[in-house]
C-alpha cells in the first residue's frame, strides 16, 4: 500500500490516513510533525554534534 500524504495533489488525506492507522487525524498530524522535525534533526544537523 502506497499512501501518497506528501505529493501534491495529495492522493491520500490525513483523515484517510488517521482511519487506517485506527488514530485520530490530530493525532497523526502530529506525529508526522514529530517525525519530519526528529528527523531533520537526526539526518540534517547531525554534523554540529561531531
């Protein structure tokens, strides 16, 4: 299953996504906003931590 959340137009919803994953759309939203910001940090930044 391919869930298109990030390309524009969108093909899937938050909404769509927050009833597969059995969670509320507030709840998803703000895990991608944690995922996206954990991995800026841990892939984009990583080189001020050496």
């Amino acid at each position: 299953m391919q869930l298109l959340l990030y390309d524009e137009p969108r093909e899937t919803s938050m909404v769509e996504l927050a009833s597969l994953l059995d969670l509320s759309p507030t709840a998803v939203g703000g895990q991608l906003r944690r995922g996206s910001a954990r991995l800026i940090e841990d892939v984009l930044l990583d080189d001020d931590r050496e």
